[in-house]
DNA sequence: ACACAAAGTTCGCGTC
DNA sequence: GACGCGAACTTTGTGT
C-alpha cells in the first residue's frame, strides 16, 4: 500500500469502479421502486397508504427475526448452546 | 379500486410484491458495496478515504452534466441547435 | 438576520447557548444509562441481552402506534372521517 | 442471576425500568433541541450553520480540556504537583 | 415536517 | 490492560 506508483493504484482503481458500478445499480432500482408506485398512483391506489403497508410489513419481518435472534441469546446465556456456527 | 373483493386486491398484492422485490435487491447491493469496503479495508486502505473519493467523483461527474445542460441551453437560446427530440 | 450588527447576534448567542445547555443534559442523561448497564453487569447480567430486550420493548411499542396510525389512514381513506384533527 | 424465579427478575424488571425512564427524558431532551433549530430557522438562521457552530464549539472545548490534561500530565511527571485528589 | 437511508462515532468484547 | 475488531447507536442528509 506504501507502494503508491505501482499495484496500489490499479487495486484502488478497481474498488472505485465496483463501488461506482455498484451504486449506479442501486440508484436503477430506486427509480424502479418509483415508477412501481407511480403507475399504482395511476391505478388509483393511494401512495402513502401503500408505503405505510410496506413498511409494516418489514417492521413485522423485522420482528420475528429480532425475537429469534433474542431466544439465541437466551439458550446461549443458559448453556443451552455452545457456539454460533 | 372500491372493489375490494376483487380485483383490487389482486393488484395490491402484485404491488406489494413487486416493491418487495425491487427493495430486497436494493438491500443486497448495499451490502455487497459495504464488503467492498471491508474487502479493501483488508489490504490496507482506509475506508473514510475511500467514501470521500467516490462521493468527489460524483460530485465532480454531477457537475460536469450540469454544465453540459447549461451550454445546450445556450445553445438552443442562441439558435444553434434545434430542440432535442 | 442581515443586521449582522445588532440583534441576530444576541439571538445567535442565545441559540447556541440553548442548545448547548440541552445536549449537556442529554449527554450526562447518556452517562447515566451507561452507569445502569455497567452495574447491571456487575449484578451477573449480560450486557448484550438487556440492550436487546430494551431494543425490542421500543419496537413492541413502535409497531403498536404504527398500527394505529394504519387504521386511521384507512378509516380515512374508505372515507369513514373527514380530516384528521 | 441463575435464581430465576425470584430475586433476579424483580432486579431485571427495576434495571429496565430505570433504562427506560432514562432514556425517556433522553429523548425529550432531544426534542426540544430540534425544535430550538426549527424555532431558529423560523427567525432566518440556516440550521446547517448552526449545527457546524455547535459542533466547532465542541471540538474546541474538548481540545482545551485535552490540553489541559496534558499540562497536568506533564507537571506530575515533572513532580511539581501532587497525586491529583 | 416527517420518515428513510447513509455516514460517522462510540461502545463492548476478544486478543495479545 | 491496551488495542483492534465488529456491532450498535447517534447523527446528518435526502426525498416525499
């Protein structure tokens, strides 16, 4: 990494590009996400009230894993398990 | 859309899972850009760092689009182009 | 405010005066609660699961008012109140 | 702590409590702080300043106190003071 | 103004 | 007991 005239610069080349490539993605399906709720504006459904029915369900999702996730602890913290593989 | 034993709720339902979806890649890609980070972290550079240079590049790449729409602007202003269709 | 002078100074100066004197109290408030995790954990509890048995209470909490807020939109929305007040 | 069917829950049930009520007025406090901004927006200041204010002020108070700690440091090293306390 | 997403900072733990 | 790592919490910026 000290070496900043040779392998360096093409190794920090290649993780701008990936990140950049990466992000450009990300941003495509944002826009997608957008059109999906506009053409369902179009269909009459209301935007906020189907935003709020996402989010609830990913709130519940969320839920039951942090409640599993929780029962882990509590069998760990009572020996009831070793180690999380 | 008052139909709410019907059709409606079919569409719903395929809004809902379409949204679903497209967030859930959304999701994964933000985590592969968090392990090229950590990857790169790994051979010694320094991720702080990193952000900012991908955040200058896009600032930079950001305004050199805007000064591309300015002088299209000029020159549709000055009659030098025709409208672009 | 462009009366850089007079009065915004002395508005300025009680601002930040303000806000200081509240996060000093929100940051000896932050001390605290580390105090009451550090003595539970001389107490032989777990450090880990009291944060996340916290964590999940809020969110209980959260998905309760959150359920709330869902039912009004459609009350609202099937027309069944007029404005929310 | 393994008695669990008495003292420790009475214990557990007070630790949470206590965590709860702290981090209750944690949150009031930060409340007001964002409506001492919204209030100071209202009066014309740009709350992005503001907060790069506050922010300033904290680091230089922090750099002070380090520095003073140093000087201590230095002046026990050099045995011209006592153990503090 | 409200909620969501991203970034930065801090904290608790395992290791040496 | 100090340091680094990984995770959690807080805060900041953005979009609706």
């Amino acid at each position: 990494m000290a070496d900043t005239g040779g392998i360096a610069q093409d190794q920090l080349r290649s993780i701008v590009a990936r990140i950049e490539r990466l992000e450009e993605e990300k941003t495509v399906l944002a826009t997608d996400i957008k059109e999906v709720y506009a053409e369902a504006k179009g269909n009459g459904f209301d935007i906020k009230i189907l935003r709020k029915i996402v989010r609830l369900r990913k709130q519940e999702q969320a839920e039951r894993l942090e409640e599993e996730e929780i029962t882990d602890l509590y069998m760990h913290a009572l020996g009831m398990l070793t180690t999380p593989e």
